[in-house]
C-alpha cells in the first residue's frame, strides 16, 4: 500500500533511473516510460521505495533530456502523458514514490520561448531570459566573467540578432531562464502544479543552486581551487551559485508543493560546502533534502569516508537527513572506481545503505555495472563533444572520472540475451550495451546468492525491517584499526552496529554488545566471544 504519512520521505530509499537506458518497451532501441513501468518489479524486488525518473519532457536531446522544449509534454521517444500517469499509477500501486527531474534553470534554446526572445528586445518573451550587452566599443566582450559549467568557457553566448549575450551556465544550447521576471516564475511554477496534480511525490531538482543570478551581473573572484568533486575551479561562485535570493527561491518552491498532500518533496542539485547546503533545508520550509555528492569522488580509504560522514553528521543532524550518493547518470561508476572488485562493492553498499539518511542508488549500480569505455569521438554527450576538440584520448581514457557521460549511461543490463534485455535483439542500443553483459545482468545475479544484486537485496530487506537503521541515530564506534569504521544505530529497543574493513589485511577488534551477524559480506569475517575477525575488505552487520 502506498505510504500516505507526511514524513515517507524520511525513510526513502531512492532510485534513479535514466529513462533512456532503463528498458525499451517499443523496440527502438531507446528506453521509453513503458518500459520503467514493466520493469518497476525490479525496484520492488530490489527493495527501494522511490523512483526517480531523469528527465523524459519533449526535447531535441542535445543534453539528453536536460534541454526541455516543452515542460508539460513528453518526447515522442519516451511515450506521452499517458504513459506518464500510467508509470505513476503503477508506481503507486506498488507502494513506490516517484520523483520527477525537474529543470528550471534553463530551457532548450529550442524553446518557443527561447526562439521568440531571440528576435529581438520588443519580443513577448525580451525579458526571460538573461541578456546583457556586452563591454567594449562593439560589445564582443562578455557581460562578465562567468563560467559555463566547463569551466575554461565563458557561460555567455553572442546572438547577432540580439546584438546581446545570453547566459548559458550550462552549455550554450541550454539557455538560463530569467526568474526575475515574474512571468517566468508563473510558467514555471504552473509546470511544477502541472507534474503534481497528474500525482507525482516531488522532484529531483537539476542545477538548482544555479538558479538566481546576481541582478548586477557582477563578476566572480578570481580564487583558484580545487572541488570536492576532483573539478579545478578558478572562480568562486559568489554571484553566480547560492546567492540569497536562491535559497528563498527554494522557500517559495516549497509553499507551491504544500497545497498538496500527502506531503511531495524536493531534492536538490546544489553544491558547496555543507554549512551552505544546509541553508536550503533550514527550518522545514526549503527544500527537504540536498544531494550530498562528497561520496562521487571517493578514495578507498576508513579515513575519506569517516571524515565525511562526521562532516555530515555535524551539519545534518536530526531532523536534517544526509544524503548518500555513489554514482549517478553524469559522473563515473563506482564499480570501477573500486577495481570492479565485488567486496570492496559490497561494503560501500552496506555502507551507504545503513548510514543515518537516504541513500540514491543509481540504475545498475546494484549490479555492479562499470563504465564502459567509448572513446570523445564517439561520444553521444554534448559535454565529452566539447572536451574532444582538446583533450587528447589517452588523457581523458585515464582520469579516474568520465568526461564522456555515455560510459555510465549504458543500456541497463537485465539478461544474458544479445542487447542484455534492454532492448529486442535485432535494434541497435541507442549507446552499446557493456561486454560484461553475460555474467553482469540481473536474471544472472538473482539466481547466484554471493551476487552483487543479493546483496543489496539482503541489505535493503534489514533497512526495511529494522526501525534502528532508518529512523534510529547514528554514534560512530572508536578505538578500532585505523582501517575499520564502525558505527551504531540504535532506535527504542532496536540496535545494530556495522563494521567496515577497507584494509587489504584482516582486522581483529573487540565489540560490546550485539552478538549476533545479520549480514556477513565474506566467509572470512568471524564473530567470536565478543572478537571480530575481518577480511580484507569485509563488511558486517551485527545485532
Ligand atoms: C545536471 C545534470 O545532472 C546533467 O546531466 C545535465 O547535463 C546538467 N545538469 C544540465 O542540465
């Protein structure tokens, strides 16, 4: 039955799927809504409770979907509206929430909107967007020193017709819309009532740190750094990423989704540091999660992730809930960061599964699914297309994060039949299917009880069942190796401590208390009168 209390979101366990590469219903070799809604057994059987869909709204797909044309319209691709309702419906019938990606940054340059702007400053739509004239005697020289998303590219863009820039934080065929401007506000927010009132539960919220610009167009500092996310930034973002007016933004957004109930939610795409976050969901009345992305970039090591999660710890503590994340459709797969080896998978599983908050798994992480390697000039993303021209292959094949997104966008991987299920035999995949298909598929590790998936069945089966690992608190453990983590969770009656080897010795320790193994990653990790032996990257979980 589906969860009608106001707090569901406080126990979800997300999970993202990318429309295009989850599962073709039609046989085009493109992932399509029907398609989510055949295989939404999978999540069931997985033991998520919320799905979130990337985005699937009409859209010439430059960036695959995160250049909408039309808000309130499905691309033909995909299915329509009623493929969207019929995905929810399903959805609720099985007791999953769903979340839909909403993108209100920017637009397509496609956008009717966008084409009327363009013609000129006396247009219906002059003013929604973000124009500016430019510096110099011919004002070829941008309004200012934002960046676009790359970083080393002005985020502003010349129209001749204009005789202006436009700002395009993203890429130059994603243009920013102007929220400002009142009428930009009401369209957009009639698209958020639009989404809501066809039932979806809330909303994913792309770029959304990025939304108010300074009105002054002032330009950012000049401070050289490096990002948690392993990015160089030479600018900070002061003007241009969680300005004030952003973070009333995210309150107003909140008063439009409290006309509905039961309760919807927003997530958001946000960065900065924690204590910046944290302003977002501040008091209740912003958004109520934000991604947490500190996990993407991570090193294998006791030390990396203890530091965070005290970071988060201290930042969210109840009733604030972290977010975990390991992987998503834009950054690289964290199977391969490990190696592709299954134990040291099985304790970030366990891991990010038990952790006080909501864990975001990414379609085919479960499975263990690696990058798959395509070389820029095959690239299908306008992002690895922009790196191309530029970066040399054997630079880009060896950095530790995918600058060509298709690596982790792959056709998820169901059987062992040629496409891997994803799509009929005869079509071509929209991006090839990964070569590990024939022991990496989900009918594969369903039957196989040491698989990867049976894992994460087995982990998320004890969030379910125990009240200490969802809505219990969190005390990290001390005075253990220095490899190992270990925490407790306890709620009322119910407890459970984790342990975490990230060392590639055994780790012998005494523990207190719980004395019986839940859940053991490795036939080598012993409990014995109140000892724990570790294997080389072992994780358990003890009650
Ligand atoms: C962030 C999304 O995750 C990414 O896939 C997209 O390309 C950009 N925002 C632009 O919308």
């Amino acid at each position: 039955m589906n969860d009608h209390s106001s707090d569901w979101w406080k126990s979800c366990v997300i999970y993202q799927v990318y429309p295009r590469s989850f599962y073709d219903s039609n046989g085009d070799g493109i992932g399509d809504l029907d398609g989510i809604t055949q295989k939404l057994d999978h999540l069931i059987e997985l033991g998520v409770n919320t799905l979130w869909v990337s985005p699937f709204f009409a859209s010439p797909q430059v960036d695959f979907g995160y250049d909408i044309s039309d808000f309130t319209s499905v691309a033909p691709e995909y299915g329509n509206l009623d493929s969207a309702k019929a995905l929810i419906d399903a959805a609720h019938q099985r007791g999953l929430k769903v979340l839909f990606d909403l993108v209100l940054n920017h637009t397509s340059s496609q956008h009717p909107w966008f084409q009327d702007s363009l013609t000129g400053k006396s247009s219906e739509h002059a003013d929604w967007y973000i124009w500016a004239d430019g510096r110099g005697p011919a004002g070829r020289i941008p309004p200012n020193n934002w960046r676009s998303g790359l970083e080393v590219k002005s985020a502003w863009h010349y129209s001749k017709t204009r005789k202006q820039w436009y700002l395009g934080t993203f890429l130059p065929c994603q243009p920013d819309l102007n929220w400002r401007n009142e009428h930009v506000r009401e369209a957009m927010f009639n698209a958020v009532r639009f989404w809501l009132d066809l039932g979806v539960d809330g909303f994913r919220l792309d770029m959304f740190g990025a939304i108010m610009k300074d009105p002054m167009l002032r330009s950012n500092p000049f401070h050289p750094y490096m990002e948690p996310s392993e990015l160089m930034r030479l600018w900070r973002r002061d003007y241009t990423e969680n300005t004030d007016d952003n973070f009333e933004l995210a309150r107003d957004l909140r008063s439009v989704l409290m006309r509905y109930e039961p309760e919807r939610v927003l997530i958001g795409e946000v960065f900065g540091p924690p204590e910046t976050l944290k302003r977002y969901v501040a008091n209740g009345a912003g958004l109520h999660f934000t991604f947490l992305f500190g996990f993407l970039a991570f090193r294998f090591k006791a030390k990396f992730f203890s530091k965070l999660i005290a970071s988060y710890e201290k930042n969210f503590p109840e009733p604030y809930l972290p977010t975990y994340v390991l992987e998503n459709h834009d950054r690289a797969r964290s199977f391969s960061r490990v190696g592709e080896n299954i134990f040291k998978a099985k304790l970030l599983a366990l891991l990010m599964l038990t952790l006080r908050g909501v864990p975001v798994i990414y379609q085919g992480q479960e499975l263990g699914m690696p990058n798959t390697y395509i070389p820029l000039r095959k690239a299908k993303d306008p992002i690895a297309k922009e790196y191309f021209w530029w970066m040399p292959e054997f630079v880009s094949k060896r950095l530790p994060e995918r600058i060509n997104r298709d690596e982790v966008r792959t056709p998820m991987q169901w059987d062992s039949s040629v496409n891997a299920g994803f799509c009929p035999p005869k079509t071509t995949p929209w991006l090839p299917v990964n070569e590990n298909y024939l022991s990496c598929n989900v009918e594969v590790q369903r039957s196989y009880e040491y698989s990867l998936f049976c894992w994460y069945k087995a982990v998320l089966a004890q969030r379910a069942l125990r009240p200490s690992l969802t809505l219990g608190d969190l005390v990290m453990i001390s005075g253990l190796p220095e490899q190992v983590i270990g925490y407790a969770r306890t709620h009322g009656e119910d407890s459970c401590q984790v342990f975490l080897n990230f060392g590639d010795t055994d780790s012998y320790f005494d523990v207190t208390a719980p004395d019986k193994v839940i859940l053991s990653s490795d036939p080598g990790n012993l409990l014995l009168d109140g000892r724990l032996k570790l294997a080389p990257y072992g994780a358990i979980l003890l009650a």
